[in-house]
C-alpha cells in the first residue's frame, strides 16, 4: 500500500476517550504502515493527540519501522486493562521471541517511542505475570525511547531486551512491578536483556528516573548463560529511589555507570549479583561519580562476579549496613573477584562498616578514600511498651526513651510477630521504612495499637572503616585517610581483619588509620606476609 510517512491516529479510527478500545484500531495502523515501510525502506510516523487511549485485553503486535509519537506525558495516554482477559498480560507494545520469533534476523528497527504515558494500573492477572509490562519488545536495532511515563505495571514498566543503537531517555518509571512480592523475575521500573546481538550491545540509558519499583529501578540482565556479556553499555545521570535494588548489573561486561543517584532502596543502591535469570554477575564496570546515599542495607553489593570492577569518586553514605560489602549469594559464581578498585570515595556515615569484605579478593586495590564517621548503629538492645508508647504509619515513639540519635540505623524492631526496620532516630522516635518499594506505611496490617510492647536489637561490635571476614589475597592499601570525628565515636577500628579471615602479602602503606574509637587497628588473625609502613594511628 502507499502510505504518508507522518499520520494521525485519529484519522486512523482512534477516539482517545478512556472508554473504547482503541486497540484494534492501533493495530489495523500499526500493520498496515507496517507493510508499507516493507515494501519501501522508509519509516512511518503514528502521531496521537492528546486524549485517553484504552488498549484491552490483548497488547498490539508492533512492526518494524513504526514509530509512535504522542503530545507529551499527561496530554497522551495509554491505559492498559484486562478485563475481559484476566490470564493474558497487556503491555502497550510486545514483539518477542518466544511469541513472535524475534531474533537478529527478525528484529524491530527504525523506531521511537516518545511523550507518552503508559498507565498499567487496571491490568490484574490471577498469578503474577512477568510479560505483564508497559513495553515488552526484543531484538530492537537503532530504536529511540524517549520522554515516557510508565506507572503502576504489574510486572516491569520498561522491559525490552536487546537493544542495538538505541538510546533510551527521559523514561520516568513509577511503582511497576506491583504484582511483585519482589522474588520474582521482572517487576523493575527499567528492565533490560541482553547478549542478543552478540559480544557487543551499544546502547545508552540516560537521565531516566526509577520509583518505589517492585525489584529493580534499573536493571541490566544476561538472558542465556553461554552468551558473553555485552560490552558498549552506558548508565549515565539517572535517579533510582525506594526500589529494592537502585541499579544492577546481572551479567554484563564493562558496564559504565556515572553522575546517577541510588538513594533509599530497600536492599542496595548498586548491586552485581547472581540474582539474574542466568546467574551470571557482572564484570569489568565503571562505577563513578555517583551519590550512593541511604539505602535501607548497602550502599554497594559485590559478589558472584569474577571480576574487575572499580568505583571512583562516589559519594556511599547514610545506609543502612555497610557503604560496601563484598558477598557471594548461594547458586551463582564462588570463585574470587580479582581486581576490585575502590578509589578516591567518600564513604561515610553508613551504620554498620564502610567496607566489609565477606568474599574472597585477590589483588583488591583500595586507595585515597577517606573512610569516617561509620558505625553509627551502636546503640544497645532496648524494648518498651505501654504508656507514652505510639505507632504511626511510618513511625514509633517512645515519651520515656533516651536512644542515642542515629544509634538504632538499620536495626529491625519486632512488635509482637511483626517487623520493620529503622532508617533513623532521635532521642524519642523511630523513623521506619515502608513495608515494600512504593508504599506509604512500615505495616502491612496497619500500625499497632498504642502501648504494645516492641522490642530493639542490640548492636554488633566491633563496626570499623575496613574490615577483612574473608580470604583477601595480595591487597594493595594506600593513602587512605580512615578515621571517626563524631561525639561519641562509633567506628571502632580503622581496620579489622576478623578471625575468619586470611590476609596474605600485598601492600598497606601511607594510611592515616589514627582517630577511631577503640584503636587504628585489631587483628584476630594475624596478616601474612607483605609490607607495611607509613602508616598512622
């Protein structure tokens, strides 16, 4: 057929008015601009004015070389719904290879998607559904996402995988996943697969914000595990906050993460892992310039990676446990990650160790950091109850306590057979985080009634800057500045190489470990080998 390159939905039998289903009408325009593109080479353009499109109970089926583009987020939207269908999932958009046979030689090219909005909230499948996303399209070749607001999906918002040439930005992804009791694979705001087209994947993610998401704000996930992970993929000036985890790298190679911010998730800011389908972690990363702030447990998760991966210039502070911990997760890779780097970071505050080493490391580079100020969750075990006792959505006071500020960070408090846990606290209150990503209260019954007993857990000892609970092979420790300015001081040890730990040759030189509050240093085992001088305190 002959076709214009730029067309009007409307004129194309869409109506926009929240109640008819302009989902046959989507797709009679998507297949037939579709066909035309085919038989000419040139890419059509759906351009849909402001209004409420319903897309039910099946998603369309998209083509290549079809672009849709709408009057901005708010002005054009997209409202998903099953009603009629409760077993299928309805994303927006889907070409997949499982469905469709997408490969590298069926693919999707030449498109964008732009200023829109994706709302998800109506579509309920009876299980969760991980195909129940706002986009679901695979094998994408020089496709552009940009300027869209996806909310309230039942699985994933953005979830497409393997994206060649493609630039996606400006996405604002809100309470997906809700479907997610967050175990599940998907429920992330952006979610995406790869090793598809091969060892390299050139694709950038930029200045796209991630909220209250039911896994993941953004993720990046090895789809089949005798792939190589991609090189060519770049993170840069993104927001990830109140999701589980802020942004993972679950199998890629040399992943460059810069100038985002991961601050409030629930169990790490920036975690590699294991946790992917393939359980492959990701390897040869950047991470730099980034604000790795508050995190309800760690600010950076390592672990089940080979390595290398380096993080520089960061900001890892106020979180909940560690600022960066070194850990393996059961299922995936045991061996050491070699060539760790951790340069030039300010890793402060953070409750429990600045850096906790609880995997194997061999030839682990840790230099000019300034490490100080953590620790803070010394404050003993405490309970109380009755008068003067008060829950709210988000909080507990206690009229007749006296907790050190800050002293119970990270901590549970268990009310009866109920948990929450602590972000903050002042002399009197508990401030606590809610019950999953994207909700507004610590409970899921509702707050407990006033005057029930609660209880606190007591705090682990010793919390230094640097501590070694693991095999740590040939380190190189230099010009760190690890101390405690606070009053009272809660970093006990600058570096503590714990008694299950090994710690063999390498180098420690030119650190300034004086000012902590116990000593510079506790050795249960003793270091092996290797040179130590000029070191302070």
């Amino acid at each position: 057929m002959t076709a214009p390159l730029t067309v009007d939905a409307h004129e194309y039998g869409l109506v926009g008015d929240g109640t008819t289903d302009d989902r046959p009408a989507l797709q009679k325009l998507v297949d037939a601009l579709g066909e035309a593109t085919a038989a000419d080479g040139r890419p059509r353009t759906v351009r849909v004015p402001a209004g409420r499109y319903l897309i039910r109970d099946r998603p369309v089926l998209w083509r290549s070389g079809v672009s849709l583009v709408g009057a901005g987020r708010g002005a054009t939207c997209f409202a998903l719904a099953n009603p009629g269908a409760p077993d299928q999932p309805v994303p927006l958009a889907w070409f997949t290879t499982a469905q469709h046979g997408a490969g590298r030689d069926n693919h999707i090219a030449d498109i964008t998607f732009a200023h829109f909005e994706i709302d998800g909230s109506e579509v309920h499948t009876e299980e969760y559904e991980v195909l129940a996303k706002g986009l679901g399209l695979q094998y994408v070749l020089r496709g552009r996402f940009t300027d869209l607001y996806i909310h309230d999906t039942a699985a994933t918002g953005f979830g497409c995988d393997f994206l060649q040439d493609t630039v996606v930005e400006g996405v604002l992804t809100e309470r997906c996943g809700r479907q997610d009791p967050g175990e599940k694979m998907g429920g992330a705001g952006i979610g995406i697969g790869v090793g598809g087209w091969g060892p390299v994947e050139r694709l950038s993610v930029t200045a796209c914000v991630a909220t209250g998401n039911g896994t993941n704000g953004i993720f990046l996930e090895l789809q089949q595990e005798d792939w190589p992970p991609p090189r060519g993929i770049r993170i840069t000036a993104c927001h990830t906050e109140d999701n589980r985890y802020g942004i993972s790298d679950w199998g890629t190679d040399g992943l460059l993460v810069t100038g985002s911010t991961m601050i409030g998730n629930h169990v790490a800011g920036f975690d590699v892992s294991s946790q992917g389908t393939t359980s492959v972690g990701g390897r040869g990363g950047i991470v730099t310039g980034c604000v790795i702030d508050g995190n309800l447990r760690d600010g950076i998760a390592v672990g089940n990676t080979p390595g290398p991966y380096a993080f520089r210039g960061n900001r890892i502070s106020n979180n909940g446990r560690h600022g960066y911990w070194q850990h393996n997760l059961a299922g995936g890779d045991q061996e050491a990650t070699t060539d760790i780097v951790l340069e030039s970071n300010d890793i402060r505050h953070n409750a429990l160790d600045g850096i906790r080493v609880d995997a194997a490391l061999h030839e682990p580079a840790i230099l000019g950091n300034r490490v100080r100020d953590n620790g803070r969750r010394c404050a003993p075990a405490a309970e109380g109850g009755g008068e003067g006792v008060r829950f709210g959505p988000r909080s507990l006071t206690d009229a007749g306590a006296d907790w050190l500020p800050g002293g119970h960070h990270g901590k549970q408090l268990t009310v009866g057979d109920r948990t929450a846990l602590v972000v903050a606290n002042t002399a009197t209150e508990l401030t606590l985080a809610p019950e999953r990503p994207g909700a507004t209260t610590a409970w899921l019954d509702g707050a407990p009634a006033p005057g029930s007993a609660y209880r606190l857990e007591d705090s682990p000892a010793p919390r230094a800057g640097l501590t070694a609970a693991a095999a740590v092979k040939h380190p190189y420790v230099h010009g760190n500045r690890i101390w405690d300015d606070q009053h009272p001081r809660t970093q006990t040890h600058a570096l503590w190489i714990a008694h299950e730990a090994t710690w063999t040759g390498g180098r420690v030189s030119g650190n300034d470990f004086g000012g902590n509050a116990s000593a510079g240093t506790r050795f249960d085992s003793a270091p092996s080998g290797g040179r130590w001088r000029d070191n302070d305190g």
